[in-house]
C-alpha cells in the first residue's frame, strides 16, 4: 500500500474543493455535481499514477457504487457507497440513486468539499425568532404528506419565504424521500 498511499498524498496536496457551479431550480440553491467533483481529483490523481473507476456492484442483496483507486504500481484502495433511490424500478430515479453515490462516495473518499459562495453569510450568527406567520409556514412544510404537497407549499410563498425556508424544505423532501 506503500506506493498508493504516496501518490494519494502528492495528488490531495494539490487538490481544491469541488465548485459549486450548478443551480438547483427547485431549492434555489447551488451544488457541484459530478462532473465538478471529477474535475478537481481526476486530473491531479491521474498525474500522480492513479486512475479511478466507479462500477456499480451487489452486497448482501443491496446495490452500491464502488469507488476504487487503483495505482500503476498495482495497489486499490476502494470504498462503497449505498445507492438509494425512491424506486428502484423507475430508470430515472435509479439514475439520479446512482449519480448521487458516485459524486458523495468520490467527495468523501478523496476528503474534498465544495466551495461555497455563501460561506461569509453562514459564519455569522443570528439570534431566530420567527413570527407567528413563519412559524405556521413551517409547519405546512413539516406537515406535508408527499413530495408533490411538499412543492406545491413550497410554491405558494414569496421568493423571501422561499428562500428563509429553503434548508427546512431540503431537510423535508429527505425525510419524504427515505419514507
């Protein structure tokens, strides 16, 4: 593992976080996906001797994305991410399970983060007190029985509500989409 473990370390010296230069329409908020993730290791783990393959396999009955680093020398290093999805028999939300695994089990393995324009703002605290209004809005949020009642709330309030309620919204569809 010696040799691995070299290369590893002079591509992770070199290596930035991923850019956050996609928008999710939904959420109105930014993300780097796949592609951005392989941009900032590839290229620099490549140089270094390391090529990454990310195939899909089955342990114990689930699926999952293996990322493995495999060096000229010979040595793998590799790691698996579960991939999940809302129905497996729905091509589409298999896909997006699968893109999802690839780009997080990639991030975590090569220990990069994604650079936030917004970083400023999330450093400085605030003291919350919603009002009576915000705290009903919430509610419709956490209350919402599926994804399609979860947008249709979301929809209805002002681009300022949107975007107040933006993380409490992200957090809600996890919870729907897990069910």
């Amino acid at each position: 593992m010696k040799n691995i473990i070299i290369a590893l370390l002079k591509a992770q010296r070199e290596m930035g976080n991923a850019t956050k230069d996609n928008v999710n329409p939904f959420f109105k908020s930014k993300y780097a996906d796949l592609n951005s993730v392989r941009e900032a290791v590839t290229p620099l783990l490549n140089a270094n001797g390391i090529v990454v393959l990310q195939p899909m396999c089955t342990v114990d009955g689930s699926e999952y994305v293996k990322t493995v680093l495999m060096h000229e020398s010979g040595e793998i290093l590799e790691s698996y991410t579960k991939i999940i999805c809302k129905s497996q028999n729905d091509p589409q939300a298999y896909g997006s399970g699968v893109t999802y695994a690839r780009r997080y089990g990639l991030q975590s393995f090569m220990s990069i983060g994604a650079d936030d324009d917004d970083g400023n703002k999330a450093s400085k605290q605030e003291i919350y007190k919603p009002t009576k209004e915000q705290i009903a809005n919430e509610l419709l949020i956490a209350n919402s029985e599926n994804l399609e009642s979860l947008s249709k709330i979301f929809k209805s309030f002002d681009l300022q509500e949107q975007k107040r309620l933006t993380k409490f919204t992200t957090e809600r569809k996890t919870e729907l989409t897990i069910k």
